[in-house]
C-alpha cells in the first residue's frame, strides 16, 4: 500500500481509529514504555468513564 493509499484510508476513517493512529505515534515517538502507556490509558479511561456517569 502506498503512503498515498494509507493517508487516504486514515482521512475516512472513524474519529476513534484517527485518535489511536494519533496516540500510538505520540506515544512511540517519545519512547513511552509499553507499561507506564498503558498504565496512563487506565487512568485516562476511568476520568473518561467519570465524564460520561
């Protein structure tokens, strides 16, 4: 697939799908372990989830 193809393919993709393409090249680019990423989304996800209660 070509770089064309696959920027194409993100422009149509759902919100949710963007935000993750998002997030793992911002969490990769500053060399985020694994385990502290992870660790973070939980925390994230329970604000989150307090948000929508």
């Amino acid at each position: 697939m070509s770089d064309n193809a696959a920027a194409s393919e993100l422009d149509t993709a759902p919100e949710e799908v963007k935000l993750a393409v998002d997030l793992i090249f911002l969490l990769e680019s500053h060399q985020i372990e694994p385990r502290v990423a992870l660790a973070a989304l939980e925390i994230v996800k329970t604000d989150l989830q307090a948000k929508l209660a």
